[in-house]
C-alpha cells in the first residue's frame, strides 16, 4: 500500500486536499506535525509521497515550504490540486462568543481571517500553531478559547461551530503539491506545469531580466515568480518559478538549457499536470514542430560543403 505524509493532525486543509487526489485512493494517509516533518518523511523513504501547501491566493507562497524545497535532498512535483478555503471559529461545548480572548490560528489562516477577527473579537489574541487542525487539537485540550480551523475539525475534535464561513475574502484559495524523489518524469498532457528554483551568480543589472529573457524569446509564459533570500548573505536572493509547459516540450527545454548556462545553479522540481486543465496559448515559433524544423535547417546548413 502507497503511504503518503501530510500536515497533520486529523482534520487539515491538507487532509481535505488530499482526500480529493485519486492519489489517496486505497493509500495510507499518514499526518505529519510540521511542513519539514512531511518533506522528511519522503527524503527518508517512510513514505512515497507528500502533500503540502506551496501558493495561497492572499498570501502569495508558503515560505516554509518553500525554503525547504530548495535545500536538502532534492524532491520532484509530480501532482498538484486546488481548494477553496473558508475557516469556522471552533470552540469547547458551551463557549460564548464574547469570551473568546486566545484564538489559535496557522500564520496562513491568521493572514486570511485578520479583518474578521478585527470586527467580531475585538482585542483577541492570535496565538500562531503548527496547522488549523493542530489549533483545534490544542482547543479541545484547553489550551485555547477558540481556534480558525476547517469545519471538519469541529467533528474530529468534539468541538462546536461559534461561526462559520470566515474568511476576509470569499476568492481565497490554497494551492497544494504532491511531491515524491525524483524518478522518471510522467509524459507531458499538454495542459502542464514545470517549477524551478534559479540562482544568480551574483546580483547585478539586468540579472533578472536575463532569466525571463530566456522564457519570453521561447514564447514560455511564467505563471508564478517570487524571490527568497539563499540565508546566505544580506541581500543573496535565488528565484522560484512556475512556468506553462513540460520538460519534454521542445520550448521548455530549451528554455531550462539557457538558464543553465547563465544561472549559477537550476533546481528543478518537476514537470505536472496542471489542476486547471488548460492549455497554453503558443504564439507561431514556438510549437515542438518550429523547434524541429528550425533543428533540420540548421543540421542542413551545417552539413553542407
């Protein structure tokens, strides 16, 4: 049987996300305390795969996640799902809603939820935790007054439901990943996804700009990019991309071949199906078809006397 980590405990966004994979399908689903906890349990062998959050649409990426990715043993995407995200306020049975002074909240929901608890518990502190679920765990202990965690750890811990729906922003949505170590990579859907973590040689004008360079004159359109310091140096920052297409398209590949030449180092973390289903819109030039034929022309050039 397949095993695969997630942040735990009982009750997570991840475990929600998860359960809708066809990956958890008849696997073993194993919870994990922290983010790092999850990723180690792969590098180690425990288990086959992971799943943890990378990208919200209110916060941007999951840091965490993120600088654990891009040190250590290397681990490859191989999948990745989408959810919406809403947060109930769980409390102990018979909790009043005005007697609520320590929320327990991930960093993550405390971002998403920060107006709400504004207008509804005025003068609460927010108490961070390890995960949603954790928070309610730790409630139902009697650690805290109340805690922003899915619905779903309302029934898994015996708590009740003070409010439900909460959230700033009714478009808030979690992207998560399914990582595995790297082996042969799946064939491409034609609707995929390719992520990198580039690094410089060193900072100067136009270090940027070269790097997209390498994906715009390939016609590779980048759907996600922000900046993380290497921990280094003061001011030492490395790249994590997301960008449209798979290794095995001739555009991308190209593209990853560029970047190698003019990046000091190039992470890849696998090509994957997109959640979404699309397709990229490629401009003429830069289909599989050009790219071979534009190799025939010159192969033809090359060989003549």
């Amino acid at each position: 049987m397949t095993a695969i980590a997630y942040l735990g405990p009982r009750g997570t966004f991840t475990e929600q996300a998860l359960l809708s994979m066809t990956a958890s399908a008849d696997a073993d689903l194993r919870p994990y305390p922290t983010a790092a906890a999850v990723l180690d349990a792969v590098r180690s062998g425990e288990v086959e795969s992971a799943l943890v959050a990378i990208e919200n649409s209110i916060e941007g990426g999951v840091t965490g996640t993120l600088d654990d990715l891009a040190s250590g043993e290397p681990l490859v995407i191989v999948d990745e799902v989408v959810i919406r995200v809403r947060f109930a306020l769980v409390a102990r049975p018979g909790t009043d809603l005005g007697a609520v002074r320590r929320v327990a909240a991930h960093t993550v929901a405390a971002a998403q939820c920060r107006t709400w608890v504004a207008d509804h518990l005025p003068g609460a502190e927010i108490v961070p935790e390890s995960s949603n679920a954790a928070g309610a765990q730790a409630v139902a202990a009697g650690g805290y007054d109340a805690a922003l965690a899915p619905a779903i750890a309302a029934d898994v811990y015996g708590l009740e439901i003070l409010a439900s729906d909460v959230g700033d922003n009714d478009e808030a949505w979690t992207r998560f990943v399914l990582l595995a170590r790297p082996s042969a990579t799946s064939a491409p859907t034609g609707a995929d996804k390719t992520t990198l973590f580039l690094y410089m040689h060193e900072d100067h004008p136009g270090a940027l700009l070269e790097i997209l360079t390498e994906f715009a004159v390939r016609g590779v359109n980048l759907t996600r990019i922000e900046s993380r310091p290497t921990r280094r140096a003061l001011g030492d920052y490395f790249f994590s991309v997301d960008c449209e297409g798979h290794v095995a398209d001739a555009r991308v590949g190209e593209a990853l071949m560029g970047l190698h030449r003019i990046c000091a180092a190039v992470r890849y973390l696998g090509s994957y199906p997109r959640h979404d289903g699309k397709e990229p819109l490629l401009r003429p030039g830069v289909t599989d078809l050009d790219f071979a034929a534009a190799q025939a022309w010159l192969s033809d050039v090359r060989g003549r006397d």
